[in-house]
C-alpha cells in the first residue's frame, strides 16, 4: 500500500507538473510573419525574441501575389503581419476583405519619412481607416555609365539615337509606365478612366516598337544586366536601383539615374491579416525593427532603405555610396508612387508588352 500511495503520488506530481509546462508553453505568444525574403533575417529575429521572451516568431516568405493568395484562401487568417507593396492593399482589401486597420497610436510614425508615409497612407486608406505603413522602399529608374552617356536624365533618353544600339530595357510594366510619363502623361491618374488608360498604352506600344532599333537587347534579369553594362555593351538601360547600386561598387561611373520625371517608387509595408490574432506582438515587432540598431541589421538583409528619417545614414557602407551619388533630397520629394492597380489593368498592360515583344522579338 505505502509503496502504490507513492507511486500514485508521484504520477500526481508528473502530470500536475506536465500541465503546468503546457500552461506555460500556452502562454507563450507565436508572431506569425508573411513577408519577403531577407524581410526577417535570423540575427534581428533572435534579438526580437531576446528582447520579448514571451513572443515567438515564426516566419514565412513570400511575394505579393502569394500572400494575397494566402490570405484570401483563407479570409486574412494564419498570419499575425503581412508585407505586401503598397500598391497591392486597396484593391485586394475591396475584393477580399482580408486586412484590418492598423492602430497608428500603436507605432511610432514620428521616426518615418513623411514622404513615404504620407504616400502609403493615401495609397491604402479606405472609409477614413488607414491599412498600412511603409517598411522598405526602393524605385525603378535608369542606370548609365556617365562617361559615355553623360546626358541621360530620362526614359525617353533610351531612344535617342546618339545611343543607338547601346540601351537596354525589360519588357515589363515599368518601361511602360516610364515612357508613358517621359511622353508627357500621367498614367497614374489615367487608372480612373481606363479607356483613357488604353489610349496612353496604345501611343507606350508605339513608341517602344520605334524605339527597337536603338535597343541592343531587352535584358530578363539583374544579372543579364549586370553583364551587358560592365561590358560595356550597353551603356544606359532602364534598372532597379538596387542593382545599379551593386555595380557602382565596381564601377563608380555606373550609377542610378532617377529619371526627371521622378523614379517609380514602390514601397513594401506593414499590414495586419483580417483574423490575425497576435496584433500587439505585431505592433512591437514594427516599432522594434524600425530602430536605428536594427535598421541597419535590416538594411543589410535587404540591400534597400527603410522608411525612416537619416535612411541612409543607415544603409550599410557599400550602399552609403552608391544611394548619395543617385538621389538628392529633391530627387526623393520627386518619386512616383505606384498607384493602386485596379481591376482589368495588368490585363491591358499584359497585352501591351505582347505586342512590343512580338514587334521586336524582345
């Protein structure tokens, strides 16, 4: 009897103390992030997770089109914080209903750019309720190497025949929206009135099929292009910022171009899933990656800048460089947001570089 008492007491003990172990482990809150690649580099997770010991953080990357797809497989739920650009909110909240609206009383906007902040605001702003705030931004603009094609400042420059057979562009949305700006129109503002939309595509479409000829080719990726301007090959080209910056590091004659109708800016944010249900470990999450310490770990992940004041102060050393001898202040006040893309205008676009490509074999 003495002997079965203990055994009893002891299998008490282990259980009492099993569920003990689970309480605790319940309490313990799970921050799911859905967010780009490089967007939760392991480093600035330890220190988050240090920082917030009852916060774990679990990460999946993704794309914009994958986390809209995600998310509205399941009407906003399994995930605590998304990332997506800021021109994919307002349309893919009206659709599917899969945000909610963030708290700005919770993060400390005071540290962002009130350019960028302003621009995500009004970009993702709907019944009065503000969606998201900026994280990471970059632009899409030109890149040229300044001793042999001093003079470009523009979209329109990769036409100009004193650089015949020596540009280069990608066949994707950007060159359209560029050269439509370069040809005077604002195609940002035509997204109200598609049938003017479609006016403006059809005069980009010309315009880029008489352009072939001063084309060497249309490159497919940063690599491509990477090679054809170190070549020399190709001397101006339409380009990420991002990938100018890494051949201004081998080249300091190659730099990004913010073209003078202002880069094409995109910026990716911070956004609360509709069923999300760890929202105030979203919240410190944000405010804790956008310090100045962390920034810079972040910034070194990324490769881009983030939306706070003194950026790229932040930036890490082999891009300090390359960003100050791109933008001015005056070239930042310039960007051009991209504009929230409503139904049926990736289907024009679509359509549009079909026609470019099967006119120049791009």
């Amino acid at each position: 009897m003495p002997s079965r008492k203990l055994t009893a007491a002891l299998m008490a003990a282990t259980i009492l103390t099993g569920a003990l172990m689970g309480a605790t482990t319940a309490q313990a809150e799970t921050l799911r992030l859905l967010t780009w690649g490089s967007y939760a580099p392991e480093e600035v997770v330890k220190l988050f997770e240090e920082k917030y010991p009852d916060i774990d953080v679990e990460v999946t990357f993704s794309n914009n089109e994958e986390m809209i797809a995600k998310l509205r497989a399941t009407g906003g739920a399994g995930y605590d914080l998304a990332q997506p650009s800021h021109d994919r909110i307002y349309a893919a909240q009206l659709e599917y209903n899969i945000y909610k609206p963030m708290d700005l009383s919770k993060i400390d906007t005071s540290v962002m750019q009130s350019k960028l902040l302003d621009g995500v605001k009004a970009n993702t702003t709907i019944d009065g309720e503000v969606y998201s705030v900026p994280h990471q931004w970059g632009t899409s603009g030109l890149m040229a190497d300044k001793t042999k094609a001093p003079d470009v400042k523009g979209w329109g420059d990769l036409c100009d025949p004193k650089y015949a057979g020596k540009t280069s562009m990608r066949l994707k949305r950007t060159i359209l929206l560029g050269t439509a700006f370069a040809m005077g129109e604002d195609p940002f503002a035509a997204y109200a009135d598609l049938d003017k939309y479609q006016a403006i595509l059809d005069k980009v479409v010309d315009k880029l099929i008489a352009c072939k000829d001063n084309i060497k080719t249309y490159w497919k990726g940063g690599d491509d292009l990477s090679a054809l301007i170190l070549s020399g090959e190709v001397i101006a080209s339409e380009t990420w910022d991002s990938t100018a910056y890494r051949l201004y590091n081998q080249n300091p004659n190659i730099v990004f171009v913010p073209p003078e109708t202002g880069a094409l800016a995109w910026i990716d944010t911070f956004t609360l899933p509709r069923k999300g249900k760890a929202d105030d470990a979203a919240y410190k999450w944000i405010n804790f990656v956008l310090q100045p310490e962390i920034v810079k770990l972040m910034s070194a992940s990324t490769g881009s800048a983030a939306a706070v004041k003194g950026s790229k102060e932040l930036l890490p050393d082999d891009k300090k460089a390359a960003f100050a001898a791109a933008f001015s202040d005056e070239d930042i006040a310039n960007l051009q947001f991209f504009a929230n893309i409503p139904p049926g205008v990736e289907d024009m676009e679509g359509k549009a570089l079909e026609k470019i490509k099967a006119a120049t074999g791009g």
